[in-house]
C-alpha cells in the first residue's frame, strides 16, 4: 500500500470523524439489536449451517437450479464475472432494451458489471443512495453495507448538483428528496431490473432480499425483466438456515433489528410476460468450498461487521483497507475474487488483533485466515535468512538489538528513554518514545538457584516463559514475575533455551520459520517436567496455545506434544486468579486502575475476569473501566514499524480513553501493549503508569 | 404482545392506530389520502369495497398518495408486516405511494421471525411463484453522513391500523 494513500486517508479530516463517530455508535446500537438474542447461539449455528452447506456446494447449486427452473425462472450458472457480465448483456439486449435499473448488488461491484454494460452501450442506474452517490464520483464502496460513507454532504449535494443541473444545497433531507425524485424516472423506464440477493433457498428454489429504502422492490417489480446476480456461496438448503442469516445480518451490519423491507421472491410473480433470470456467479468460489484451509471464508453473510469494529479501518476506510469487498473479510476474499496481485498489500494491513472474529456473524477466524494467506505473499529478500538468524538464536538476537541501541545512544533523553531515531526510523517513534534495550537481558541476571529447578515438595512446578520484549527491555518485570510467583508458593524454573514463539515470522509469512520454532520451543518446555508454562506476553500464551498445534498438524509426534503442552501453557494472570479465594487479599490499597486489555489475552486466550480479580483481590485496586478497554493500542509487534503513521493514530484513541478515564495507572497484562501505551503516555507528558499485572502484584507482596 | 408489536413498530417509525371496526377506519384513511388517489394491495372484499369508494382519483399508481394492504401476520419482536405482495401491479403500488396504510389482525401477531417460519414456509410452497416482503417502518436510509432519513423510495410514512377481525 503506497504510503501517500495512507497518509492521505489519516489526514482526511471528514473521513476520520465519520469512521470514528461510526465506531462508537455501532457497538451500542449493535448491543441493542440483540438485547435478548444469544448471538453465540445464532452464529454458532449459522457457522454449522454454512459449513455443511459449502461442503456440498455443488448439489446445492443443482438443487437451487432446478427449482427456481421449476418456479419458472431461468437460471445461468457463470464461472468467471466475465461470463456473467456477458450472460447479463445478452439478456439485456434480448430484451432489446439498453437501460438497466439496480439495486444494490456487491456481486455486481465484484465483477465490475457497470463497466462492462456502459461499454456495450448499457446504460446503468444505480438506485441504493450510497451506490448511486459512488456511481456519479466514479468510485469504489469504501464498506459493504454504506458504501459512500466516506462522502461527507457537501461533496453529495456537488455531486447532485452536477446529475440533475440544479442547484443542490448540502442539505441530507433535501438531498435524499432529490434522489427520490431524480431516481423515481429510471425506476419507471427502466426496461430490465436487477438486483441482487442475500440469501437463496435450494428446497424452493427463492431468495430473500434485504433492504432499507424500497428500491428492491421497485426494481424488482416495475421493469418486466428482473435479473438478480447471486454469488453461489449465498445458496442455503432451506427456509430455516436463510431465517437465521435474515435475523443476524441488519443486527450486525447497522444495529438495526430489521430492515424495512425484508422481501421473499420465488419465481417470476403474475404472468404478464415477466422473466426472472438468475445469475449465479461462481468466480473460484466451488474451487474455495472445497478448500480444507480457507474455505470457511465462504461463510460470510456480508454484513460488514468486521469492518465496523476494525482498529485499522476506523483510521483508513475502504478505500485502503480493502479492494472491492472491504474490511476483515475483504482481505480474505480478495486473493481468491480478484487474484493475489490484487491482496498482497493489504493483507499485511491487518494488526492481528482478532477484534473482527469476536463479531463475525459466521463465526470465520477472519484473522487467522489473514494472517495463513501472508504465507502465499511474496516475501522482502532477506527476510527468511533474518528471521531464520535471528529469532533461532535468542542471544545473538539479543546482542544485535543491543549494538543498535549502543549506536543510538546519543538519541537517549532523560530517564534513558529515545525520543527521536535517525531519519529514516524516525516514523516508528512518531507519537511515542521508546525504551532502551536492556544492559542486560533477563536470562542473564536470573537467579542461579532457580536454573535449577527446585526441590520436590516445594509446591507446583511453574516454567517462566518470558518472551523476547519483557526479557530485553523489561528484565525488572521478569524478575516481579518470577519473585511474585515464588511469594505465591510457585517453584519457578527459566529454561534457559527458550527461544522467540515465532509470531513474528508467522505475521510476516515465513510459516517455515514459524513451524522451526514452534518444533524448538516445544522440546525445550517439556524438557522438563512441570505443572504449568506460565508467559507474561499472551501474545506468547497464543502462539503456543493456539499456533503451535495449527502449525504442526500434519506431523503427529509433534502434534501430540504440542497438544501436551497448550493444555499447560497460562497467563501470568490466569494461573494466579487460580489463587484466589483461598484468603489471600493484598493487605493495602492498590490505588486505582484502569485496565486495557490487550487483544492477544481478550480474543487471542479468551481472558478477561482473571486479572481483573488479581488486581482487585491480590493488588487491591479499585478497577476503573476505560471506553473500549479491550480495543487495539496499535501496537501490533513490528507493525508498529511497517505501519507507524496508523499505529500512531490507534494509539491515540487509546491514549484519550485512558485520560478519560482518570485513573493514575493503566494495568496490562501484555509487555508490547505496555511499551505502546506508555510512550504515547510519556510523549504526550502524561503522568499516567503503565504496569504489567505482575508487577503490581509483586509490589503488592512485598 | 400487542404491546410489544406497538413499541418495536414506533421505535422504527410507524404510526399506530386502534379501530374497532370499518366505519371508523375509513375516515381516518380518507383524511390520509387527502383527495388524492388511493391504490391497494391484497384486500380481503370488506377492504376493497370501501377503498374502491376512497378511489377518487385517476392517476396512474405512481401519483398515488395513499397505498393500503392488509398484512398477514406481524412480528412484535420488530414490529414488522408480513404483506403477500403476489401480484406484480399491487406490489408497485405499496412501493410507490408516500403513505402506506396496512390492517393488522392483533391476532396474528407472533413473537419473532421464526415463529413465522410456517407460515413463510406456506407461502413459499403454495403455488409455482410467490412474492411476499416483511414491512418494517417506512422507508429509510444513512447513506449520507449517516444520518437516518426517512422515506427514500418507499412509504414515507407507515400507518399501522389494528382492528380485530381484519
């Protein structure tokens, strides 16, 4: 993604307050939709549904034929959008028609239709209100479902202004009479409707149509021919799998409960001479059900949920943060819609920090699918050699970030802390200052008894993995770690030849490094024998948990290991929660904190109670909850330094709902969350703490 | 679940309205048609009839002011109509006309979407073709600025009128 267009988009003053106001309203209208709906219910049944349903994919598509067939409608099945724009021509000039009337159809965007009829002489109309305004700029939906949200009113009613040679003043009520009247014509005249559909019946053979401003139905109806473009994945087998995507979409897209038209067509209706034509389009999407590894992706309701909740969309939009189908699920489309040249970029847009997945309406493990395709990426040279160098041997790991920081020493400020790097780094300290790398990493400065594991009797057995930032930056909170652990009955052991867990090359690409050292630190945790693996970066607790047994389920001596040692592998704050309620209260007041919840620990491990309850119970803090406590700080590991302008912005969100929250200390249980937060902190002169649960926790026992 | 029907119905926008019976309903239809022309949809006789005396103008479905239909069913989770829109002429006029006027039987009225699932069901198997929509509120969008407007190409207002027996 080129630069300029980023910064374009960050400096895009309208665009940001819009995404912005979006991004607060949405959770609370989303949350009111479904006041008294289990959406776990729903969408876990609707994942189950779409599942099944995509495994056999090709029947379904002979079933949905042969009945819409037998409803009377004619139905075209398309392998390429090329077909199906050529299919739609034909149908249109066999009409002898040559103006097409539509309603919102993201098929139709998928295969660029209105391109392709306007060039054989087919006047098209867009009549959705977002896809007509984009029609008249000449752009692209920047979201699935508003697909002009980026237009503020003045460039509406200019744009208006220009279509009906009047002139429109940036009045929203004025401008959508306008539509209204200006579109009313084509909806009368237009000789062929199309739209397309949210959901199609195999057993009957209709599809349903969701809807808010009516002109479905218009464009369904008033022109005797109606078109509807349907991408193959929306078959479902029956009445009752497509209720439960009509009652999840307008609830996750807009926070609506329902639109307010929710229509049901089978069949051309009354027999005046109408023809329904069906277009199913499959553009590799046979190919991708069948796919054991991505075809989940096909799920997908479109209800543009994944953007909506994004961290990195709310700065850049569509336009940036997609293709045609945009958000989480659109970097995940784009490769198998519209080939990988088209994805590479924005594939490595994603901050990996599973917001999407929490929402998804059919439950995709959108990120992990992000992240699995940036294998496919073409790599930077050299990055496999230095992946493979650096992360395999943590000291020389270690001594490499050292000398760079010895170079940079000038750039020290007071209290250690670098504020500005030479020119061509200096974006990655933009908004933040940074801490040093430490004199001496945690693995030297462990206590030489405990290298040792300590006698039986002496109470579980616990393994500190640190992590790479908590044990080169912050050794002093490797050693609150490990002291609190041992004060909490713990016999704590450092295998000295733990090595990086590997996200890093996972994010990059470089699965092979990844599944190297998945394998290497697998044999170096069960080397010895304990009761738990305990990491203060959940970052770590994921990859291990989550990563390691995906990474190597094709080899099953591994794959039982990594199993054996998932099961065992916590958070610093889980394992110590589990201490809880057996009288242990910490004796003074904690003062009061605000607790951000770091991505990895929320979404990635599924943690949110236990270090709340440490820190009120063991620490003795009053918790004071922050807006969005559980929303990306930007970090994101190294995408802070691919990406610093965007990492920059979530941070500030951040930052803000900190200060807004008036407490003197922000309590993470992640180090990259730590280091984010405190020099966007210390860069805006805010004498706000930043301290790792462990650390409070060990201040505590003191 | 009247009550429910009626919240979810106003929170969307819809006007409600109770009648005991035709001869109070039709005034209350006259003074929404104002003179001007009166389309409808799926009518059950007893409607048509006194629609048919409201008819007053000529113009073509599109000029229309008034459109009014009969639902089969509503859904109090949402407030939403159930509206058998079959035939393609009547469909075009609850579409066009500004003000959509639609009797609703308390009756009928379900608790949500899936337990109209049977009935869907019926109407989806009853004969080769079928076109029915769920109509919640009048028509809407946010496409600009995100501002909710009402009234883009459908029903600028939605009257909801509940008579027992309809």
């Amino acid at each position: 993604m080129a630069d300029a267009t980023i910064d374009k988009k960050i400096n895009d003053k309208f665009l940001r307050r819009a995404l912005k106001n979006f991004a607060t309203a949405y959770p609370v209208a989303r949350a009111k939709a479904f006041e008294g709906i289990d959406f776990e219910a729903l969408r876990g049944r609707i994942a189950q549904n779409k599942c099944a349903g995509l495994k056999e994919l090709p029947e379904l598509i002979v079933r949905f034929t042969a009945s819409a067939t037998a409803a009377g409608a004619k139905v075209h099945l398309c392998r390429t959008p090329e077909d199906a724009n050529r299919t739609i021509l034909e149908i249109i000039k066999g009409k002898g028609a040559d103006f097409l009337v539509k309603s919102k159809s993201m098929t139709s965007e998928e295969t660029e239709l209105n391109h392709y009829l306007e060039e054989n002489g087919i006047r098209c109309l867009e009549t959705d209100l977002g896809e007509w305004i984009i029609q008249l700029a000449g752009e692209k939906p920047s979201h699935m479902v508003m697909p002009a949200i980026h237009k503020n009113k003045e460039e509406v009613a200019e744009l208006f202004s220009k279509a009906t040679g009047s002139d429109c003043p940036p009045d929203i009520p004025f401008l959508v009479q306008k539509a209204r009247e200006t579109l009313r014509s084509g909806f009368l005249e237009g000789q062929v409707g199309m739209s397309g559909a949210n959901v199609a019946m195999a057993d009957s053979g209709a599809m349903a149509i969701v809807t808010n401003e009516g002109n479905g139905r218009l464009v369904t109806t008033l022109p005797k021919t109606h078109i509807a473009l349907i991408g193959v994945e929306k078959i479902v087998p029956t009445l009752a799998e497509a209720l439960d995507v009509i009652e999840v979409l307008p609830k996750n897209a807009t926070g609506q409960k329902i639109t307010s038209y929710v229509s049901f067509i089978k069949g051309p209706t009354a027999g005046d001479g109408r023809e329904l034509h069906i277009v199913l389009l499959d553009n590799g999407r046979v190919k991708l059900a069948a796919d054991p590894n991505f075809g989940q992706a096909l799920q997908c309701v479109k209800c543009g949920a994944c953007a909506n909740v994004c961290p990195i969309y709310e700065i850049v939009g569509g336009h940036v943060f997609g293709h045609i189908y945009v958000g989480g699920i659109g970097l995940v489309l784009t490769p198998f819609f519209h080939g990988m040249e088209n994805a590479e970029e924005i594939l490595k847009l994603c901050i990996g920090c599973r917001k999407c997945n929490e929402v998804c309406a059919a439950k995709i493990d959108i990120e992990g699918l992000i992240v699995d395709l940036r294998d496919r990426i073409k790599k930077p040279f050299g990055q496999k050699f230095l992946f493979a160098t650096m992360l395999k041997n943590r000291k020389l790991f270690h001594t490499a970030l050292r000398t760079a920081y010895l170079a940079q020493k000038p750039l020290q400020g007071e209290g250690g802390r670098i504020r500005h790097l030479p020119l061509m780094f200096d974006s990655a300290a933009a908004g933040k200052s940074l801490p040093p790398i430490a004199e001496k990493p945690y693995r030297d400065l462990v206590p030489a008894e405990s290298r040792r594991p300590k006698g039986e009797g002496k109470g579980e057995k616990v393994l500190f993995y640190s992590g790479c930032l908590a044990d080169f930056v912050y050794p002093e909170l490797c050693r609150d770690t490990q002291e609190s652990l041992e004060k909490l009955g713990y016999a704590v052991s450092f295998p000295q030849k733990q090595s990086c867990c590997g996200i890093p090359a996972r994010y990059s690409g470089e699965m092979d490094i990844a599944r190297d050292m998945a394998r290497i630190n697998i044999d170096v945790l069960l080397e010895e024998e304990a009761d738990y693996v305990v990491t203060i970066c959940p970052t770590c607790t994921m990859s291990i948990s989550h990563d390691f047994p995906k990474l190597l389920a094709a080899e099953p001596e591994y794959l039982e290991k990594a199993r054996r040692l998932a099961a065992k592998t916590l958070n610093y704050s889980e394992l110590v929660a589990r201490k809880m309620g057996s009288g242990l209260r910490a004796q003074g007041s904690g003062g009061t904190v605000t607790y951000h919840d770091a991505c990895h620990m929320r979404r990635g491990c599924g943690v949110k109670e236990e270090p709340r309850k440490v820190l009120a119970e063991l620490v003795g803090a009053e918790i004071r909850e922050m807006a969005d406590c559980d929303k990306c700080c930007g970090f994101g590991g190294s995408y802070s330094l691919k990406y610093p302008e965007i990492s920059r912005e979530v941070l500030q969100n951040k930052i803000a709902n900190i200060k807004e929250s008036g407490a003197p200390t922000v309590a993470v249980d992640c180090p990259g969350c730590r280091l984010q937060i405190e020099g966007g902190l210390e860069a805006s002169g805010e004498r706000i703490n930043v301290e790792h649960t462990a650390s409070l926790v060990a201040k505590s026992l003191k | 679940m009247v009550n429910k029907f009626i919240q979810s119905a106003e929170a969307v926008g819809a006007t409600i309205k109770h009648f005991s019976g035709l001869d109070e309903a039709g005034p209350y239809l006259a003074s929404l048609a104002n003179g001007g022309t009166v389309t409808t949809s799926s009518l059950p006789p007893q409607l048509a009839t006194l629609c048919s005396g409201m008819a007053s103008g000529s113009a073509a479905p599109a000029d229309a002011t008034l459109c009014v239909s009969r639902a089969e069913a509503g859904i109090a989770a949402t407030g939403s109509l159930l509206i058998d829109l079959k035939s393609a002429e009547e469909r075009g006029a609850t579409a066009l006309a500004p003000i959509h006027a639609v009797f609703l039987d308390p009756a009928t009225i379900v608790p949500d979407i899936y337990s109209l699932g049977e009935r869907i069901q019926q109407l989806l198997s009853a004969g080769d073709q079928a076109y029915f929509s769920l109509t919640t509120g009048p028509s809407r969008t946010a496409d600009i600025e995100r501002v909710l407007t009402i009234g883009v190409h459908g029903a600028k207002e939605l009257h909801i009128l509940i008579m027992e027996g309809v």
